[in-house]
C-alpha cells in the first residue's frame, strides 16, 4: 500500500517537474545568444563555457588599473595568460598554479586572479573553494561592478551546486547571492535566469517563472 501511495505522490509530481523543464529549456533558448559570451553561466541548461577566457581578461583590466602596478608587470601578465589558457583547455589544477602565482605577484589582490581561481575550482568541483574565491575576488573587485556580479553568479552557482536541488539553506544562499549580484545592476541575462531556477527548485515556481520569464 504504502509503495502504491508513493509511485501516485511520484506521478502527481511528474507534471509539474515537466513544466519546470519546459520552460527552463525554452528560456534557456531564448536566453542563448546572450549568454554566449559568458563564462561558466550556471547550471546545465544555461552554462555556457564559450570563450570564458576573453571575458576574464576584459574584466580583469578594469580590476587590474585600480590595484596599482605591484610586481613584476610582465611576470603578471605572463602568468595570468597562461592560467587563462590552461583554463580554456580544461587544465584546472595546473590554471589554479598559475593563477596564485600571479596572485603573488599582485600582493594576492588581485581581483581578475581570484576569477579565474573561482573558475578553475568551480573545473573541479571544489565548491567551498568556488565560494571563498568569489568572496576575494568580490573584495578586490570594489567600483567594478561587472566583476562583482560575475563573482556572485559564481558563487550562487557553487552553492546551489553543492545544494543537490535539496538542502534549502544552501538554496537560500544561492538566491541571495543571485539577489546581490543582480542588485549591482550590471547587464548579466545568466543572473536572473539562475535566481530563476533556484526559486523552482525551492518549490516557489510563480515567483520562478516570473523571473525566467
């Protein structure tokens, strides 16, 4: 009886399930030629890892005027490059390697290296990592608000990573920090797509669709 009971509540369930993929897809393709420059967009149905590398050094520069020229600036720029690429071809502990080196080098204030930190941890799912990384380079970041809000999409999608879809605090970080970095009020479509999905899988789907919409 109580495995009948169940496999109903499951099939009950299904519908809604289906209509929260249909319109996460849907807006997902909408969503899509936005999103193409993005680096590390967020969960599957909006990641989009297409050249993370030139947004990281777009941003980086505005990052990198405001810290001063400390170090070795060819050294810097060297290694950071070479972080970026290991990262664009997926070699993330060796992209983390450079990334610190460069960091060093920068008084370990460098926002841009804390980005791309974030991304290389992100590679290897160390997720309390992502999160420690963000909040450096959200530090770091100060009067560059597009850096910022990369730092809190980032860190919203490590945490609702490590939520499994299940732990609702977890869900309720994820969204504050979506929150944050929408409230910074940078064009970034991945951010309001993110808070989105969170909101569904925190079992609020009005306010969900509202913003995927």
């Amino acid at each position: 009886m109580d495995g009948f009971c169940t496999e109903k509540r499951r099939r009950r369930r299904s519908p809604s399930t289906l209509i929260r993929l249909s319109i996460c897809l849907m807006v997902g393709v909408l969503l899509a030629p936005a999103l193409a420059g993005i680096s590390w967009a967020g969960f599957p149905l909006a990641r989009s890892q297409g050249a993370p590398a030139q947004r990281t050094q777009t941003q980086g520069t505005q990052a990198q005027g405001t810290q001063g020229a400390n170090g070795n600036d060819a050294s810097y720029d060297s290694e950071f490059q070479k972080g970026l690429d290991l990262l664009r071809r997926k070699r993330y502990d060796d992209a983390l390697k450079s990334f610190k080196r460069a960091n060093e080098l920068r008084n370990k204030q460098s926002a841009e290296c804390f980005y791309g930190m974030a991304q290389a941890y992100l590679g290897l799912e160390a997720y309390k990592n992502v999160a420690e990384s963000c909040d450096k380079l959200i530090e770091f970041a100060a009067g560059n608000v597009e850096l910022q809000a990369q730092g809190y999409n980032l860190k919203g999608i490590a945490l609702q990573t490590q939520s499994e879809g299940k732990d609702q605090k977890k869900l309720q970080d994820a969204e504050a920090n979506f929150r944050q970095g929408l409230a910074l009020g940078t064009d970034l479509p991945v951010l309001r797509y993110n808070l989105g999905y969170t909101l569904l899988q925190e079992n609020r789907d009005p306010e969900g669709i509202a913003e995927l919409m």
